[in-house]
C-alpha cells in the first residue's frame, strides 16, 4: 500500500513496518544533491565519516534539535572527529560552490 498525503497520520495497533520514500524536489539535478553521514571508529576515536563526491558539504552540531552550530565543511568525502562538548546531535548538507570573480 502507498500513502502519498504530506503530513500523514498512520494509527499502528500492532507490529507495523513502515518504510518512507522521500522525492527530491530539488531543482538541482539528484546527483549533485547527494551525500551521506555516518559515525564509525577510526582507531578507536568516534568519527564523523561524511561521504559526497559531488560537491560541497557543512557539518552541523546541536544540543537540542534548534540551535545549530557549524562543526566542519568540506569537498568530496572526508572524516571529521567526533566533537565533545554538548553536541549530541549532527546533521549534513549540501553547500552551493561560489564562483571566483
């Protein structure tokens, strides 16, 4: 079964499995728009593992799902040590390249 309505409200009163497929309304080409995050050990050190080669990326922390803060940016892949200090929260994006004048 496909459910299409934004937002939906789904009653579950039993084991569900639910799997939401997202559409890129992004006038940029899919391509150029895609990039992944994940935390892995890297000699025993939490880290930030940012994967993307089409483009710029900035890494975000936050405490409390509101106030962000830039941890990091960056081209292509690239690992980022975890940081400590109330972050408990990461998300990534992409980030337009400017042009030089």
């Amino acid at each position: 079964m496909v459910l299409a309505n934004n937002p939906l409200t789904i009653a579950m009163n039993g084991n569900t499995l639910l799997t939401p497929v997202f559409r890129n309304s992004s006038p940029i080409a899919p391509l150029a728009n895609q990039i992944s995050m994940q935390m892995i050990l890297v000699r025993g050190v939490p880290t930030v593992q940012i994967g993307g080669e089409l483009g710029a990326w900035t890494l975000e922390g936050s405490s409390n799902l509101r106030d962000w803060v830039d941890v990091a940016t960056g081209l292509t892949s690239s690992q980022v040590k975890f940081q400590t200090g109330g972050k408990s929260f990461y998300r990534v994006h992409s980030t337009p390249l400017l042009p030089f004048d």
